[in-house]
C-alpha cells in the first residue's frame, strides 16, 4: 500500500503532466495539501516564488497572510 504522499504526488503527475520532483516542492509549499498544489499547478504559479516567499513562515501562517507581513 503506498503512503498518502506519493499518492498525491502521482495524482499531481497524473493529472497536470508535472515530474514528480515538482509535485513533491508544491505539495512542500503547500503543506501535503493536494488540492491547493494541483490548483497552484494548473493556476501555473511560480514555484521558485512559492518556495521563497513561504520558507520563512512557520507552517501554521496561511499563505493569505503574507500579503501583510
């Protein structure tokens, strides 16, 4: 049985064409939430940009909120 992340991960590669290496840093960013990685995916956000502007929050910070930090 495989565990939930590489389910997800092979959801995301499965539905948006992605490598797996880029499902894993958007299911990162986006804290193991598949639905909100395959919609940044499909949205085509910059990951680089994702990845830099959330890796100094703490994981319990929504994303909204960086608007103002």
């Amino acid at each position: 049985m495989a565990d939930s992340n590489s389910e997800s991960v092979q959801l995301l590669t499965g539905i948006s064409g992605c490598t797996d290496d880029e499902a894993r840093r958007w299911l990162k960013v986006k804290n193991n939430d598949a639905d909100a990685a395959l919609n940044a995916i499909l949205d085509n956000e910059d990951l680089s940009k994702a990845e830099v502007c959330c890796s100094d929050l703490p994981p319990c910070v929504p994303k909204t909120v960086t608007s103002w930090l």
